[in-house]
C-alpha cells in the first residue's frame, strides 16, 4: 500500500480508500446489492491486511446499518486509531428538521447518531454529502466547525456540488475563523471527467484531495459492457449515471487492459490514480478479488498510448449524480 497526504492537510490516508457503501442489510434502504455483515466479513479482513486503512461510509448507506457493521468491523480486524474513518451527512435520515440537510440542527443530531452507530466518539474525516441551498453557509461552516471544536470529527470534507458552492463554503469558512474542507469527494471516472473543467483546478488551487466515488462507474469499467450483475440490476441510482453511449469507453478499457494481461479494473483505477489532485479513489468491493485488484492498480504506470486510447471515445457530458 502507498500513503499520501488527504490534500495539504497533515492527515495520511491510504491511496486506496474502502468504499463502505458495499457493506449494509439489504432490507433496509435502497441498495438491495449491498453485502450483509456475514457476508462482508472477509472484505474487511483483507482491506486490513492489504493496508487499506481509509474508510469511507454515510449515515444514510442502508439507513444507518453501513455504520453498525463498519463500526463493529473496526472492533473486529483493526484497532480505531490504525482507520482513518469517514462519514456523511446531508441525506434524509427520518421526517422533521433534523433528519436532513445542513442546518446547525441537522449536523449535531446527525453526528451523534452517527457516532452511536459507528460506536466510536469521533470520526476523522466528517463530510457533507451534498450542498444544501436552504442553510446560509455561514450556518453550516460554523456548526461544522463545532463539531471539530467538541471533537467528535478531526477534519472536514465535502461532496458532489457546483465548484462555485464549494469555493463559496471555503470562502465562508475563512471569513468566519473557521475549519475549512480537507477534501472533495466527487464522482470522476473515465466515464464521467467533468470535475477536470472546474473543480479539480479550484481543489489544486486550494490544496484540497480529491477522494473519488464510483471510480469504475460502478463496475462499468471493471468488465466486458453489458454484463450483469447482481448490482447491475438493482442499483437505480447507478442506472441514472450511465447509458449506451459508454460502451467505448468500457470497450477502450478492455482493450488496454488485455494488450497488457491485467484486469479492467486495474487499468480504470490506474488513470484516475494518475491525476495531481487525487489523493485516493474510493473503491467498492462486493467480491475478494476487488481489493486485490485495486491495490494492484498502484502498480500500473499506462503509457501515453494507453491514455490516448483511454480517453479517446470520452465526449462531454453533463455532471452527474448531484
Ligand atoms: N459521495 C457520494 O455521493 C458517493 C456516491 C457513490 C459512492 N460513494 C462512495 O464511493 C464508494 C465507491 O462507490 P461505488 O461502489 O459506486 O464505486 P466503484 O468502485 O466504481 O464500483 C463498485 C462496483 O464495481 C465492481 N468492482 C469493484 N472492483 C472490481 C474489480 N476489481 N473487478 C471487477 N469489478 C469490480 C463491483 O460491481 P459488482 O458488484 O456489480 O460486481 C462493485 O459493486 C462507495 O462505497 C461510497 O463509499 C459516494
């Protein structure tokens, strides 16, 4: 395993972050893909032995169960202090003002829930899942720096918004005396590079890591086009992120990887590994070879050929997935 620096911030992450979204009951929520807590018991083994100690969950990840199972995991395979341990907030828990968004009333309920499932008494990486347009950023920065201040979170981070937004939110931090993000957890992939035109400029800019979610378009990336899987068929909100028009990217995928003998997934999280501004992609395993595949990819240095080929059916898009 490599480690880097989570931006300019002083907090080492492993180069592969632990996509826990994967890990959660199935009857609750909406991922009816997700692997119960039997059943991701190997996955967490092997992400401690691989060296992958950056975790990354959400309250709202099958309703809270993700962070019963990631909290009893870390008891488990690992020691709390050895996890660099990330969760979210924003996402509609229950009914009522504070089981959503990111007023001050929402955050400090959600932490502490948070904090009950994960049965730990700080996280060290606390995000915001998405922009709220109706929290003044001034409310939301400064509760989040409460939250820091009690020390139930070490750092900050947000996701998937407008660069305008995020620089807005930096830009209130600031003016406030207050913590500012450490990080921007965005989708990027071969199949979706929008996060390139202005908001990987303003992360360089403002030392900010980016931490990418679905670096392999949720598998898309990782095998022939069109095979199916169990997620395939049932993850609704993956289905609104990709069409037909994606094929040669997957195709082009396929082809690098076989001319070199390694799997696709290997070749995908390789050139998102090779951006300035990633710190880590966030991976989702659903079976033992995924973590195996990912760590490996570290390894994979693609020649300009290889990127030309890669990047040569993108066309542009709209962001998607906020
Ligand atoms: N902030 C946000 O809004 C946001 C949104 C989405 C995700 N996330 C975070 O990002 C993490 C990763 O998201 P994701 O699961 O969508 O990402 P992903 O890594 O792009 O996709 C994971 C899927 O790819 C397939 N896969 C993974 N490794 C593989 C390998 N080596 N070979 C073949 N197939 C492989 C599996 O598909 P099959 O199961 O079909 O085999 C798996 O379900 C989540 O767990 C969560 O922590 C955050």
């Amino acid at each position: 395993m490599e480690y880097t620096r989570l931006g300019q911030s002083g907090l080492q992450v492993s180069r592969i972050a632990l996509g826990c979204m994967s890990f959660g009951d199935s009857d609750r929520g909406n991922h009816a893909w997700s692997l119960g807590e039997t059943e991701s018991e190997p996955l967490f083994r092997q992400a401690v032995e691989l060296g992958i100690t950056f975790w990354d969950t959400a309250n709202v990840y099958s309703a809270g169960s993700s962070e019963e199972i990631v909290g009893r995991a870390i008891k488990t395979y690992t020691r709390r202090e050895d996890v660099v341990l990330a969760t979210k907030v924003h996402g509609r828990m229950h009914d009522g003002p504070g089981g959503a968004g990111l007023s001050r009333k929402a955050i400090l309920e959600q932490i502490d829930a948070s904090l009950s499932r994960l049965g730990t008494d700080y996280v060290d990486l606390y995000q915001i899942h998405r922009f709220d347009p109706d929290v003044p950023v001034e409310e939301t920065m400064e509760a989040l720096h409460d939250v820091v201040k009690a020390g139930k979170a070490r750092y900050i981070g947000a996701s998937s918004m407008w660069a305008w937004q995020f620089a807005t939110m930096q830009h209130a931090a600031d003016l406030g005396g207050w913590t500012r993000f450490v990080s921007m957890q965005d989708q990027y992939s071969l199949m979706q590079r929008e996060e390139e035109r202005e908001m990987f400029g303003l992360l360089a800019a403002q030392g900010v890591g980016a931490i990418p979610w679905s670096p392999l378009a949720r598998g898309r990336l990782a095998r022939p086009w069109g095979t199916e899987t169990k997620r395939t068929g049932s993850d609704a909100f993956g289905q609104t992120l990709f069409s037909d028009r994606d094929k040669p990217i997957a195709d082009a995928v396929e082809q690098v990887a076989g001319a070199r003998g390694v799997p696709m997934a290997q070749v995908a999280l390789a050139w998102v590994l090779r951006h300035p501004v990633v710190s880590a992609p966030i991976v989702g395993p659903t079976k033992e070879h995924h973590l195996a595949d990912a760590v490996a990819a570290l390894d994979v240095h693609l020649t300009d050929d290889e990127v030309a080929t890669l990047e040569g059916a993108y066309t542009p898009r709209e962001p998607t997935g906020f």
